[in-house]
C-alpha cells in the first residue's frame, strides 16, 4: 500500500513506539516498505556520531535503502536540545509529505516523542552554580529530598518525573527560579504539531522482553562495545554528556577507570537497560493515542507490519 492509497490520511504519519530491545526497528522497515515511507529516529542516543553498537543503531545494510533521519546528526560533545529536536525533526517530516512519502517516526525516547507531537517551551538558559548545590544537596540528603523541593513549587511536573532522574528533576527546579513560574505552565505554551498521526506501541511479556535485553547486551559486547567506548575515550568523549550519560557507556567507562571488572560491568548494563524498559513502559502507558500491539513470542515482523496496516486501513 503507498501512501497516496490509504484510506486514512493519518497514515501518512505513523509513530512507533515501545520499549528498548522489543523490535521496533525491524517492525519499522517492514512498514515502511509497505507504506513507501521514510524513517525518522525518536531516539535521542542514535542523533551521535560514533555511537552505533551500544545504542543499536542499525546500520547501512540493516536500513535496506529506506531512507533514515535524525541519525548520527552530531558530535558526543554536542548539547542537542530536544527543542532543536523538535523544530528539525518537524521540518523534515513536512518535507517528506511534501514529497508524497509517508513518515513512520520510531523511538523509545518518550520526552522526544513527546516534542515531536506536541511540542516542548523552550526554557531559560541552564544555571551552573544551581545545579552544582542542588547536585551537592541530592549527594547529601538523597535525590528523593531534592525531588521534594521540586514538588513544593511545582506538584504538577514533579508528579510526572521519577526521583531518580536527577537531571530532569534539577531542570524543572531551575526553570521555576529562573521564571518564577513553573515548567508545567510554561509547557501548556508548546504549539502542536498539526499534522494528523497515529500511535502503535509494541509490547511483550516482562518475561521475554528481559531476556531479549540480556541477550543483545551479549551480542553488543561481542560485536566489540568495549572497544567502541574505548574509540570514544580516546577521541576525547569520555566526558561528554551522551557518551558519560548512556546506558551501557556510562557503565563501561567505569569498568575502564579499574572500579568494577567487566563482568560486573555487563550485568550492571542488563540490569540497568531493565529498568529503563521499565520505565519507558510506564511513559508510554500514559499516552491515550497509542494502539497497542502485543508481540510476545513473535518475530514474524511483516506479518506485525501488516496488522498495523489493516488497522489503517479500518
């Protein structure tokens, strides 16, 4: 079916959604070869150069000539704001119905996702010295003491991060003090997309999915992961925040710094990357737009592709 056949003019713009390691990417290249599509990264790990195994970048081969954006667009060290996200992202998904192709947006990156459809503020800039005392104050009293500042100023926001991500947590306290109003008004500012789309999230039971994981954490080592963050170090990216901040990099550097050997290294990778799938379930549980697909068991992914396709054409 190509995009111009659909009975559905949403088609044009499919979003795929699901956790790490369930198979959205073969999914996605199914579909796109059904829809005559091209493919855009929701992924905010795949945007950095030399980066590829341990964030599962598919490569040239893996793309089967389907054309992929927002992949490997910049530099470790780069600062790629999901603001910025948002505005290239949209401009090239208007270019590529411009050109009668329909999208398929794939991503696990729910916040990312999120800007894509609805659109992010953009905030004040960053503050140094905040965030090193609010850092400083977490290390002392505990990243949930710090969570709670964050919720006395602004309940509505904090009830959407989890405590654990200081970062995120840091951000929406700085953005209060710097404005004097809350993240969660100021992102009531953000412009939607307005181009009409459809969510599918694919799913499979804790069980498998967590096997899945384990298993391609061992294929990621095989296929020379150390010696990809190896490459990095001495490139000079050890520091950066993609590369410092990155499931699975982050650990392995500190396998290199001597702290942890690399068995311990891996299973905290496993362990680590479970969590986060965990977690990106429970974003994208949230979301009303996405049709579910439960998958578990299943590796038949034409066949995935082509029930997400009867549901547009219904």
């Amino acid at each position: 079916m190509k995009a111009d056949e659909t009975a559905d003019a949403r088609a044009n713009l499919v979003i795929l959604v699901g956790p790490t390691g369930v198979g959205k990417t073969d999914v996605s290249l199914c579909l796109a070869e059904e829809l005559d599509a091209e493919i855009v990264s929701a992924d905010s790990r795949l945007f950095y150069r030399g980066m590829d195994i341990g964030t599962a970048k598919p490569g040239p081969e893996a793309r089967r000539g389907i054309p992929h954006h927002m992949i490997d667009i910049a530099d470790p060290d780069e600062d790629y704001s999901c603001k910025r996200f948002e505005v290239e992202t949209r401009r090239i998904i208007r270019d590529i119905l411009g050109r009668g192709k329909a999208v398929i947006a794939v991503g696990g990156s729910g916040l990312y996702v999120k800007a894509l459809t609805d659109g992010i503020f953009e905030g004040p800039g960053g503050d140094p010295d905040l965030r090193r005392s609010l850092g400083a104050e977490a290390g002392k009293k505990g990243k949930d003491h710090v969570w709670r500042m964050l919720a006395k100023v602004d309940p509505d926001k904090a009830a959407q991060i989890d405590p654990e991500n200081l970062a995120r947590v840091i951000r929406a306290i700085e953005v209060y003090r710097k404005t004097g109003t809350p993240m969660s008004q100021l992102e009531k500012q953000a412009e939607p997309i307005g181009i009409p789309h459809v969510k599918f999230g694919l799913t499979r039971n804790r069980k498998e999915l967590y096997a899945r994981i384990n298993t391609r954490v061992d294929e990621m080592m095989n296929l020379g992961f150390l010696d990809e963050v190896a490459s990095l170090t001495e490139r000079g990216y050890s520091g950066a925040g993609a590369v410092k901040g990155s499931l699975g990099y982050s650990e392995l550097l500190v396998h290199m710094d001597g702290l942890i050997s690399i068995d311990r290294a891996v299973n905290l990778i496993k362990r680590n990357t479970r969590h986060f799938a965990k977690r990106q379930m429970t974003w994208f549980k949230k979301d009303k737009e996405v049709t579910w697909i439960d998958i578990t068991g299943r590796s038949d992914h034409e066949r995935i592709a082509a029930e997400i396709l009867a549901v547009l054409r219904g």
